[in-house]
C-alpha cells in the first residue's frame, strides 16, 4: 500500500468508526428507539459480568439516556431552526463559538468532555483556564478541519447567525466527511435569543434545573433593565454616542451594541444607516451633542477585561476622547458622563451585565438599586464557578 | 533520565495521592454475617451503596462457595459462575447470601461502576474461611485488612521498586 495513502486511511476508519458510534441508543436490543427499563437492566448486567458488547462508554451513554432523557432520542431545535435528534450525550465536543462554550459551563457542562475550542477561547488564559489543555482548532474563517476530525467529535457548535458563510461551510464539509458528527448552532450573545438558548443547550446537556436557575438569573437582570426603561418617552431618552474599538467608529441599528443601548433606555443618533459599524464625521459627533458617551475597550483581548486589572489602561483611552477637538463642549463631556467599558462584559455572553452597567450610567435614579458590579460577580462565582475577585483583578469599567 | 532523589519523591508523591483513596471514601462497602461460616452454612454478604443513581456492582465469589439468594429484585441481577452482577438504580443495601463449601478459603472480591457520574473503583476484598481454616493455595496467608488495600499498594510498590532499583543502576 502506499504509504501516503496509510494516514487519510487511518483517519477514515476513525471518522467512520464515530459515524457508526454516533447512530441509535445504546442497549437499544429492539431498534424501537425506546430504551426501555427492561433493556436498561440487562444492558447493565451484561456489561458488568463481562460480556463486552457494550464498551464502558457505550453503558454510561445508556444510563444518561435513560436517567434524562426518559429513554428516548432528544429532539432539539437549534437556533438556525434545524431539528437534530440527539441518540446518546454529548461526550466528545469541538466548540467554534466560545459563547456557546461559556453558556456549558454556566449550566455546568463537564468540560472534560470538550475536546477542542476555537483559537480565541484557547487564548483567554483567565477566563478559560482549562481550555489550555484542550485541542485548538482555529476559527470559523481558518479552521483546522483535520484536527477536528483526529479529534473524533460527536457534537460540533457553530454559530448561528453571525459569520453564516464560513459557519456553513464548516457544517458542510462535516456533514459530507462524517455524517454522524452532530453540529449545533448558537449564538448565545444575543437577548431576543439567549433565554431560549440556555434552556435548549440545558436540555441537550440533561441540565434542565440548572438551565431554569441560570435563565432566571439572566432573566431577572434583563427585565429589570427592560422594565426600567420602559415608559420613557422617546424624546426623554438618554441620547448616546457608542464608539466601537476603533475611534470615530459608531454602531448602527443592526449592531449588537446598538441593541443593548436601547434595551438599557439609550437613544443612538447615529442608528440609521446601511454598515453595522460606520464611521461618522467627527462635526457630526459634536452636532449630536450625545449627553452619554460609551467607548468599547478590548481590541484584540489587549487591555483590560479578564486579560489584567489594567485601570490606568482604560483611564487612558478616556482621556484621549476627552481631548478630542471640539469635545469639551459636548453634554456628556461637561457632565462628566464619558464611560469607558470592556468587549468583555458586552459583546458575548455576558452582555447583560455590561447591558446593566449602561442602564446605570443612563439613568442613575432610576437604576439606583442596580448592581451590576455584584452580578457580575454572582455570574462568575455562582455560574462560571470561577475563582475571580473582581475587587483585584479584571477591569471591565471606567470610571 | 529521572534520578533516584526524583524517583523517590515521585514514589512518596505516588503514596500520598493513592492512599486516601485506598481506604476511605468508596461509595460500595462490604460487610459479611460471619468470615468464617460452617462447612455448608449460609452467610450473609451486605452491600451498603452511597450515591449510585445508575450503576453496577459484579462480585466474585472465591472457589467452591455459591451463590444462594438475595432480596435484590431478581430481574436486576445476573450470575455467571463466580460472578454475579447486580444492576444499581438509587439502591443503598443489597444483601445477598452465599453457601460455603465444605472447606475452603479465600476473598469475595467486587468492582462497582457509576454510569451516572462516570467513576468506578474496587470494592476491597473480604476474606472468608470455612471454620476459619485457611486452605494455603487461595489465602496466601495475607489478612484480610492487607488483602483490601493489597491491589494498589501492589502496583505502587512495584512501581516504586522498579523506580528505585532503575535509580541505583543509573548511579552505578
């Protein structure tokens, strides 16, 4: 045989060995897709007196299926709309979306069986510590597809909405090459869709009180932002100028940033207009005359966030746009409400607790009873189950 | 190469990490009515099951003693020659009795598996002695408090002589 031939042969047999691990529940003895007690049981006894026609991972899949999912295949819908039925658990995962990968551990998700993650989560040392040990399997736009498929997965998430191209041509090329992989699709950062989100990934999971108790916690926080805005004329609203990475870059109505001001009560005069991130003329700022003024931090996990407790970093990037031209006239410049807050608590998963930091800065009367620096901290403690202090490390606000 | 101060702190290292776990903290225990029944005589072997939502125990029953009956639901039990099998579901006692031959020594070994939380381990071993007469080729003269904790230290023993003697050769 050539042996060129010896390795792309090897990795078939791998990938159709999981193929062929993938397809109905095991112990399953009648096919019916049911795996009744009775099947259960003696699945169990075989296996424990020796007769290997189940491997160790093969009973623990059954037991899992039985124990909660009722014996039955789980039908979930993911959020492309895509119904996939689930035959055994999820034990050996590759994770593209690091919002999807925060959202297990939130639900608390063995992370043991992640097996690889998306170059930037591999990145993120402090927040995701484990993810050192795990695979790197590069992004959606360069992923590593054969290191994906060396890997063996059983499950792959993707991106829902966002980056659709590459995520499905990542879908595509793993549907045709093993078509017993299963790919999920998440965003897990947007609020219309996020509550919807943890209860399905909970479910897949078998966390389903676990998935209750986390969606009642991100819950409770947006409808208090929502309930508090709500009812402000829109002529009263705080008018904000929100400023991307890059300077004199704005965010438009179709941005996830733009979302998240409004929700918090804000109005963006820059909200009209075709490009998700324009550039606006720097007059046009100053016209504005924004009485709220957000700068993103974060840029390349550079400054601040989970990265350092770097104060003096973002105390920088604030005074750069305070000596702006012409800025010293502007409302929120004069009233000292120019705020300066990390990529990290508003672009991903935990967008609502920099969601509740700018309903604070909005509107300081009316979210006076708004903690966002304890949510923040009840997120990492209770749900991330992390040991991060956030009095001495991490910088997420300024002022 | 490890040298020997290195094979010797990884054997102390090794000891430290396997010896609690060699004692305590097993979520099946074994508890037998008598170890040493009379020729023929029926005893009692209790398991006692802490935290097994869905699992497994298969117990091997030394040479010559037989298995009598239990109070586990029968269709969640399989016995095959020296083993039975008994499928867990939130059970916290299982009893089941065993007739002795009529002589005869030797361990009532056990494994248990949680499918549930994915761990397994060794149930230690119970030694049993008709009339309490050793029969040399199965006891080994060991006692049974030894004989539970005999399988890890056994491996980290031999792991440590190997380490140890690999060491000194290194200095010659």
């Amino acid at each position: 045989m050539n042996r060129r031939c010896l390795p792309a042969l090897v990795l078939l047999l791998l990938v159709a060995v999981q193929a062929a691990a993938a397809e109905g529940i095991p112990g399953d003895a009648d096919g019916d897709r049911v795996l009744t007690r009775a099947e259960y049981v003696a699945a169990a006894l075989a296996y424990m007196i020796g007769d290997n026609d189940l491997a160790r991972a093969d009973i623990q899949d059954a037991a899992q299926v039985y124990a909660f999912w009722d014996g039955r295949p789980r039908e979930i819908t993911d959020s492309t709309g895509k119904t996939v039925t689930l035959y055994r658990p999820l034990r050996r995962v590759v994770i593209f979306a690091g919002e999807s990968l925060e959202t297990l551990r939130s639900l608390g998700f063995d992370m043991e069986k992640v097996v690889a993650v998306d170059k930037y989560s591999h990145a993120k040392n402090t927040f995701f510590p484990e993810c050192r040990e795990m695979g790197n399997v590069g992004s959606i736009w360069s992923p590593d597809m054969e290191r994906v498929l060396i890997l063996r997965p059983d499950t792959v998430f993707l991106y829902a909405t966002i980056s659709t191209a590459a995520c499905d041509d990542i879908q595509n090329r793993l549907e045709a090459s093993s078509p017993g992989i299963r790919v999920l699709r998440f965003d897990c950062f947007k609020p219309a869709t996020y509550p919807d989100e943890i209860r399905t990934i909970a479910s897949i999971i078998g966390k389903e009180e676990r998935g209750e108790e986390f969606a009642a916690f991100y819950e409770s926080t947006m409808d208090r932002i929502r309930d508090g805005a709500a009812g402000i004329p829109d002529d009263e609203r705080t008018r904000v100028y929100f400023e991307y990475w890059f300077d004199y870059t704005t965010v438009a109505a179709s941005a996830g940033y733009n979302e998240k001001t409004e929700i918090a009560g804000g109005t963006n005069p820059f909200a009209t207009g075709t490009a998700e991130y324009p550039v606006v003329d720097p007059e046009a700022i100053l016209v504005a005359n924004p009485e709220v003024v957000i700068k993103l931090a974060g840029q390349g996990l550079a400054v601040g966030g989970y990265a350092g407790h770097d104060i003096a970093a973002l105390d920088a990037i604030r005074s750069d746009m305070l000596g702006r031209p012409g800025w010293s006239g502007i409302s929120a410049v004069k009233d000292g409400r120019v705020y300066v807050i990390h990529s990290d608590i508003l672009g991903g998963a935990q967008h609502f607790i920099g969601t509740a930091y700018l309903a604070k800065w909005f509107y300081p009367d009316r979210f006076a009873d708004l903690d966002p620096h304890a949510i923040h901290q009840r997120y990492l403690t209770d749900f991330q189950g992390i040991d991060f202090d956030l009095a001495s490390e991490g910088t997420f606000v300024y002022p | 190469m490890i040298t020997l101060p290195a094979n010797r702190l990884l054997c102390i290292a090794l000891l430290l990490m396997v010896v609690p776990v060699a004692v305590s903290g097993a979520p099946v225990t074994r508890t037998l009515s008598t170890a040493e029944p009379g020729a023929g005589e029926a005893f009692t072997v209790s398991l006692s099951i802490e935290d097994v939502a869905l699992g497994g125990v298969v117990e091997t029953l030394p040479a010559g003693y037989a298995f009598a009956e239990t109070d586990h639901p029968a269709d969640r039990i399989l016995v095959r020659g020296q083993k039975i099998a008994f499928a867990v579901m939130n059970d916290t006692r299982i009893a089941y009795s065993v007739r002795a031959p009529a002589s005869g020594s030797g361990d009532i070994t056990g494994r248990w598996e949680d499918f549930i939380g994915e761990v397994d381990g060794a149930i230690p071993a119970s030694h049993v002695a008709v009339d309490g007469i050793e029969t040399a080729a199965e006891s080994g003269g060991a006692s049974p408090v030894a004989q539970e904790a005999a399988s890890p230290f056994a491996v980290l023993a031999a792991i440590a002589g190997i380490l140890i003697a690999a060491g000194r050769g290194g200095r010659r």
